[in-house]
C-alpha cells in the first residue's frame, strides 16, 4: 500500500513517464512527500489517540462508508489541500531550478571546472554530478524541509528531531549523488557515442538499472534508514498465519523474509508491503501497523499487497515502466534538439553531448513527468482494486470475515493517515494512485462472492 517516506516507490514498480530525472530520483532512495494514494494522503494532531480509537472499535459493526469526526475531517481535508498545493508547487520550483542553472550558466562553470580538473569523462562526471545535484537539493531545501519535516511534525505525523529527519535528507542526497554519477556517466557516455540514437541506447541501459533498483532496494537503500527484525520474534501466530495466506496465494517467501519494521522512529503512519525480487523479495509489516490493527486487520492490509505479485502487476508496471521510459526518452530527444539549436543556446553549449545539458534534458523530461502523470494514476488505480480484491479473495479462509477486516483496517488507515474524505474530482484525476478510500470501503463491505455461492475471480485456493 506504499511508502509514504519514499513517493519513490510506486514510481519505480509503475511509473508512466520514466524519465532521467525519474531514474536518479528512485536510484538516489528519494525520500519525498507523501505520494498521493488515495488512502494515506494525511495528517493529524494525535495520532495514536485517533489509532486507539479504531482498535477500540474493533468488535463493532464494520464501517459501510468512510467517515470522520467534524474536526478530523477538517483537518484531513486541510492537509491533503496543502499537500495538492505543495505537489504543483514543488514541480513548478524544480522546473525553475533546472532553468536557472541553465540560463544563469551554473552548469557552464560547473563542467568548465570539471574539464579543469581531467579531460577523462568519468573523472568529470565525479566534479560534475556532485556539484549539480548538491546545488539542485540545497536550492530545494526550504521546500523539503517544510513538506518532509515541518508540516509532517505541525500534523502529528513525524517522531524525528530535526538533526534526525537531516541525517536522512543527506542520506538520500548521498546515495542520489553517488548513484547519479553512474547515470551520467553512461548517459553522456551512450550520446557522445550516438548522437542521434542515444535516446534509443540509454533506454535500453534503463532495463538493468531498473531491474537492479528493484533487487537491491530492499537489501540496501531500506536498511540505511531503518531496522528490520524477523517478525517471527515477537508476533509468532501472526507470522504462521501469514504464510498460510501466501500459501493459500502461491507465493512463496520465507520465514526468515517476514519482516517487522521500527517505521515508528520516524512517523506514526501505518503500513505493509511486499517487495523485491528474487531472493530478495520479503513481506515487511510496519511496527506502527502492529499496535493498532489486530491480526485480521494486518492480514487484508498484507493480502492487498500480495495481490501486486501474484497478479504481475510487478511485471506489467515494468513493462509499462519500460514503454514510458521509451517514449519519454524519444520525445525529448526531439525537444531537447530543437532548443539546443536555438542561438542563445548554442552559444554556450556544445550540443547534447555536453555536460552542461544536463539541466536542458531534466527540464524537458520533467515536463513530461508531469504531463504524464494522469495517465499512470488512472492505471495505477485500475490495478490497486484489483489488489482489493484480490485480498479479500485471499484472505478468505485465514480470516473468518474478511468483509469486516478489510473496511476496519481501511478506516483505521484512515484514521491514523487522514485520508481525505471527499478528494476534488481534479485531484483525483491527476494524483491519486489508489481509488479514494470511501470507495474502497464501500467495495469491500460488497464483494463476498462465497456468500453468493459464485467461485472467486483472482484466488484459487491452494
């Protein structure tokens, strides 16, 4: 159901534009504000009063619509409209950054002084990226701090110091500059090489890359910023039960890879995901989900995220992903020749092949990104039902009425997330990755085909 300290997430599994800037942003753990999934889209004052709440009404009748006390509901609906603001906000300042270090010629002195250093390319590329990307963050900062760190602690939601929540900002700024430095290097690499066909060439390059991401991901970004035990440890029956559900579903992971993760020494939000691949692919419980859904609650929040791999939705997001990344790269191919051939431009760049385009080839692909981005959430939202339903065919069997689980652990999240009751119908095109969370609750109080006598569409029981 995603990561809200990483956006990043859903971006590499089903991203719709794939750009550059995309690419070093996912590779780099970026750690943005919260994507807008249409169910964590959220803030609040006291947390784990509200989290409490909801445990406390575990026994009663399940929720047949989502809904929220006058001054929680204020308060969702305030968050998630600044959080609207901040996402338009946010491109329109990158787009202003990456044109002020192209017109006001900082990419110029950047690659003149890498040039100064080495004529090696690599070796430029080390001056070069470093240089670019740390004034890039630094120029962002007010703008991070305040969506990352302010508003998540104004909203209840952040339990880090601000010397905490800065360690993790270099962090990601550390791993985006090291990880940048590959990219470019092959980026610039491939279009000296083919100066008309690297768009072509570096597309293919994004297959491994993003293939990697995917495999190392959970056992190397995700470590650096939290701690992760064997849930077996502390939630024994949990666990058992757990992998009787990936039984049931046909998936097979490990004990050893059924995780719990510390997410409460940074925030109060609630989560569980699957992810990985290969013998990196692990089912991860949040230590924040732990204290306020019960056993049933977490089982539909984790059949939902089992459903993405069974159905293949890893692999249709990759080929999407891959289909994207093609036409992003061709289309901007062509942009980005047609305003490198402009006078004023060609007067101080030396085509594309020049570091110094960097910031010309992150602004175009940038607008693509954004261009792009209905496209994705529409699809994004067809596949996120299907995860619904999928978890509640799956967990039909472990838990004795999925029906009831799935809309508590659905007004739980809303709860403890703030989701916003009543989204904008513009909003909701544009942003939202998951169908607003009224309307998942109001499916997953429906759909019981077993009680219907009907066979199950996705689920065949093990």
């Amino acid at each position: 159901m995603g990561d809200p300290i990483k956006a990043g997430r859903d971006c590499l599994i089903m991203w719709g534009c794939f750009t550059l800037g995309l690419v070093l942003f996912v590779m780099g753990g970026g750690r943005g504000a919260r994507a807008f999934t249409g169910k964590a889209i959220s803030e609040q004052a006291a947390p784990a009063q509200s989290s409490l709440q909801g445990v406390a009404n575990q026994n009663s009748p399940p929720p047949d619509r989502y809904t929220l006390a006058p001054e929680q509901r204020a308060r969702a609906v305030a968050y998630s409209h600044i959080r609207y603001i901040l996402y338009f906000l946010g491109t329109a300042f990158a787009l202003g950054v990456y044109f002020l270090l192209w017109r006001a010629k900082v990419a110029i002195a950047f690659r003149n002084w890498a040039r100064g250093a080495s004529s090696r390319h690599f070796v430029q590329c080390l001056i070069f990226v470093p240089l670019f990307f740390v004034s890039v963050s630094l120029i962002e900062f007010p703008l991070e701090y305040y969506s990352g760190f302010a508003l998540e602690k104004r909203f209840g939601f952040s339990n880090q110091t601000f010397l905490g929540w800065l360690a993790d900002w270099g962090k990601a700024l550390g791993i985006t500059v090291v990880s940048g430095v590959l990219v470019v290097w092959i980026l610039y690499s491939v279009i000296r090489r083919s100066p008309r066909r690297w768009w072509l060439y570096f597309w293919l390059v994004t297959v491994p890359l993003t293939l990697g991401m995917i495999l190392v991901e959970p056992l190397v970004i995700d470590p650096l910023f939290y701690k992760y035990t064997p849930l077996e440890q502390t939630h024994p029956a949990l666990t058992a039960r757990i992998e009787l559900m990936l039984h049931r579903a046909g998936l097979s992971i490990p004990e050893s890879r059924i995780l719990e993760m510390d997410a409460s020494t940074k925030t109060n939000a609630v989560n569980a995901y699957v992810n990985g691949i290969g013998s990196s692919k692990r089912v991860v419980v949040w230590d924040t989900t732990l204290r306020v859904m019960n056993e049933d609650e977490t089982l539909l929040v984790l059949g939902h995220e089992t459903g993405h791999y069974v159905l293949g939705h890893v692999l249709k997001g990759f080929v999407e992903f891959e289909a994207g990344a093609f036409f992003a790269f061709w289309i901007g191919f062509y942009v980005v020749e047609r305003i490198l051939k402009r006078p004023d431009s060609a007067e101080n760049l030396e085509g594309v092949g020049d570091l110094a385009s960097l910031p010309v080839l992150l602004l175009v692909l940038t607008v693509l990104t954004f261009a792009s981005t209905p496209v994705y959430c529409a699809l994004s939202r067809q596949v996120e039902q299907q995860a619904d339903q999928f978890g509640l065919e799956v967990a039909y069997g472990v838990v004795p009425d999925p029906n009831a689980a799935e809309a508590r652990s659905l007004q739980i999240l809303g709860e403890q997330d703030l989701e916003d009751p009543d989204p904008p119908a513009f909003f909701k095109f544009w942003l939202y990755t998951h169908p607003p969370l009224d309307e998942r609750i109001r499916f997953a109080t429906s759909y019981k085909p077993w009680a219907e006598g009907k066979p199950m569409e996705l689920v065949r029981p093990k």
